[in-house]
C-alpha cells in the first residue's frame, strides 16, 4: 500500500546489518543491525526463520537455483526502471516495527509500507541504504539487549551457523 510519510525533522540513523543469530528458544531470527557511526549499541529486529534466511542469504551474497521472492521484486524494479532508495524503519506499536521503502522511478519518489524483515532483505539486494528514525532508536525494545545477545550466541557456539 502506498502511502506519503511526512518530512522528518530529525536526521535518520543509519544502520547496516551485522549478522542473523538463531533463537533456538523461539525458532525465530534476530537481525542485529550496527549503526555506521559507529555508534554504540545495535538495533535488532525478530524476524521468521525464513525471513532470517532470506536476509542471511542477501548478506552472504549467495546466489539460489530459481529467484527467491526478494529476488523476483528487485528484478521487477530492475526492468521497470525503479530504484530502491532506500529503506527507513519507521514505527513501532506493541513491540512490532514497520518499516517504508522508497522508490524512485522517473524522478518521482513513492513509498512502500513494508514488513521491517522485507524492507531489509529487498534493501540488501539492491545496496540501498537502510535508516531508522530517531523515535524509534529510542523506543527500541530493552536497551540491555547487547548482552542478551552475547549470551545467545555464546549458546549457540557449535551449533548450525545461520
């Protein structure tokens, strides 16, 4: 669905994706994202396992027999001569997160509502940058989770890496 987000008055944040961790306890991924700054602390998302995998495989630039979805929609904006901008993780309501994607075709720009988990795996494919606003960086859920993670993934030594 398309809609116009109004203009920001504060500067986006941007992130880059660090690494997909399994959730064994949850069958779920965790999309750590790292702000390019340098910044401290990461952001991170909880996605499906396959949508974890699909963002996995964008990082790890590994190429599939037949085209996967995110693949199918960037050759489609590929042909039609509309470019990913950008993505922007935009909102978040009840500890979920919603994300935009902006296209660009012909000098216009539209926006995409998106899934955060399809923002980022589309973003991956096509190198766009991906953003979060500044509300959101500061509402992202427990601000301890750096440690959390570590444990995770102390766990997670000698198992399947994802």
């Amino acid at each position: 669905m398309e809609k116009q987000s109004p203009p920001s008055t504060e500067p986006l944040i941007e992130l880059s994706v660090s690494r997909v961790v399994e959730d064994s306890n949850t069958d779920t991924r965790i999309v750590v994202l790292a702000r390019t700054d340098g910044g401290p602390d990461n952001f991170m998302v909880w996605v499906g396992a396959s949508e974890g995998e699909s963002i996995r495989r964008a990082l790890d630039t590994s190429v599939t027999p037949r085209p996967m979805s995110h693949d199918l929609i960037k050759n489609f904006g590929e042909h039609f001569g509309v470019k990913t901008e950008r993505v922007v993780l935009t909102d978040v309501k009840s500890s979920t997160y919603f994300a935009t994607v902006y296209l660009e075709n012909k000098g216009v720009t539209r926006t995409i509502d998106a899934r955060p988990s399809d923002a980022i795996a589309l973003a991956l494919r096509c190198h766009a940058p991906i953003y979060v606003t500044q509300d959101v960086w500061r509402r992202r859920s427990g601000q301890n989770l750096d440690s959390w993670l570590a444990k995770l993934e102390t766990k997670n030594i000698g198992a399947q890496e994802v």
